[in-house]
C-alpha cells in the first residue's frame, strides 16, 4: 500500500470552501503500481472546439492499435493540473480514451494554479471563487457537449459503446448534467465528494436524473453527510422514481479524500471509490 502523502491547507469555513476547493496533488502522491499502469498511456495536450471558443484539454488513452469507450473527467474546483494527468492516465491504462478538460478555457489555459495552492492567499483564493461563479451551468452543458463530440470524434474511439463521465467536488454536479445533456451517450456516471448535488433550485442536479438513461455511483463524503444528512435520502428517492440503478453511499472520509495531495487525501477509501468505479465502468454497453 502508498504511504499517505499530504500537502496541508488550511482555510476558513464558509459555503464554497467547506465543499472542500482541493489542495493540488502530485504525482508522487500516485502508487507506484499506479505510475507503472499508466506507462503505457499516450498523453497528448489538445484543445477543442466549444461554442464559446477553443477549450484546452489533456487527452489520453492506452497505446495501441484498438479502441475504446470514452470517458469525460470533470476535475474540482482548481481545474486541471498534474494530478488530474495522473487520474487520467490511470484510467486511460485501464483502457478507456479518456479527457480531462480545462473548465476554466474562458479565463485562462491550465493550470490556473501551481504546484501548490495556498488557501490563506486571499486574492489567489477569491480569484479561483470568481472562475467558479462565472461558470453557468448552460456553460457547463454546452461544453459537455463539446467535450463528448470531440471523444467521439477520435478514431480510438469505439462509438459502437455507451460514454461514461466522472467528477470530483464540482465536477461531481458537472456528471450529472453532462448525463441528462446527453442521455443517449452516457451510460455510466460517477460522483467523487461532489458539491451540491441536492439544491432548491429548478435544475439541482437530483432533479435532471430522470433525464439521463445511465447508471450511478455517488460517493459522498462524512464531513458533507452531516452538514447534509437529508442529501443522500433525497438522492436515493429521485434515483428510484427515475429508476436509475445507482449506488449512493457515505464514506469514512471527508471532502477530497480521491485525489491525492488533497488535504483530506485517504488512499483506503480512494482505493475504494476508485474500484467501485471501475466496475461501474465495466457495465457500459
């Protein structure tokens, strides 16, 4: 097993960062075993067409001559970085062609932090805060879109399968929409510690639910279930009036244990929620 690395940040609570804004990883986070599975990955940075303009983009996927389903990698709040490669490239060796957009292309390219990220930098923080804000969630379906059309169009792509889409904090409601945008594309769908998942508003993501035709995984985190206990149950009932399969579960962990460098980094329950993905994925028509 890795040892548990940890690059500390600390920041005051309050509704966005209590949803836990992810200290950046790096590689050396990652198990061995991981690196290793992800020698064998072809890395290529791209961008691609949005209607709002060329979105930058890391695209991976194993090397070989075949193809394989795609999978679209919504990151948390500090966007794409190294860590988010290194997640790529595990699940690309796993044998998917997978993407990791920048989902801040409108503002600037990544990475929009460095190797490090220092909560307790009020600018650096309220400017992260401003990118979030700004990204609507018509932002986020048209690029979802933009992001599936561009996988489908590479040619190690197999389209005679199902997409699948995962994300972590933000990126987690981001899933979703991008499986109610795109019902006849995504078939499977993975939330890891994802943020506001259950909201009042007219299209909270547990209400677009009914609109996709895929199968979930909702990893949530302790830390989020008891600030949030209703959350889990109100997922759970839309999940069974759209009869969607799903799995929705809390996990010993707080907010941001998946990705590695996180303050809150557990490499037990990553390894967890990282399997049960994994088999998710395996049922992709």
């Amino acid at each position: 097993m890795c040892n548990h690395i940890i690059h500390p940040a600390r920041w005051e609570d309050s509704p966005f960062s209590r949803r836990g804004f992810i200290a950046t990883g790096v590689a050396a986070a990652i198990c061995p075993a991981v690196a290793d599975a992800a020698a064998s990955v072809i890395e290529t940075d791209i961008t691609f067409a949005t209607p709002d303009g060329m979105a930058d983009a890391v695209l991976l996927r194993p090397d070989g001559k075949a193809r394989w389903p795609a999978v679209l990698v919504w990151t948390d709040i500090l966007g794409l970085r190294p860590v988010f490669r290194q997640l790529g490239r595990r699940l690309a060796a796993q044998g998917y062609v997978v993407l990791v957009p920048n989902p801040y292309y409108r503002e600037r390219r990544a990475p929009v932090v460095g190797d490090r990220f220092d909560f307790n930098d009020t600018a650096a923080f309220e400017e992260i805060l401003g990118y979030r804000k700004r990204l609507t969630n018509v932002h986020v379906d048209r690029d979802a879109r933009a992001a599936i059309a561009f996988l489908d169009a590479q040619p190690e792509t197999d389209r005679s399968r199902s997409a699948g889409v995962q994300g972590y904090c933000m990126g987690g409601d981001f899933a979703f929409r991008t499986a109610a945008a795109m019902p006849d594309r995504i078939a499977a769908v993975g939330s890891l510690h994802g943020a506001d998942l259950v909201t009042d508003a007219p299209d909270s993501p547990h209400r677009l639910i009914h609109e996709t035709r895929a199968s979930f995984l909702v990893a949530i985190a302790r830390d989020d279930d008891r600030q949030e206990p209703r959350s889990k149950d109100d997922l759970k009932a839309a999940f069974k009036a759209a009869k969607r399969p799903a799995k929705v579960d809390v996990y010993s962990a707080n907010h941001g244990w998946c990705v590695p460098g996180s303050d809150e980094y557990d490499v037990v329950a990553a390894e967890r929620a990282w399997t049960e993905l994994s088999d998710l994925y395996r049922t992709i028509p």
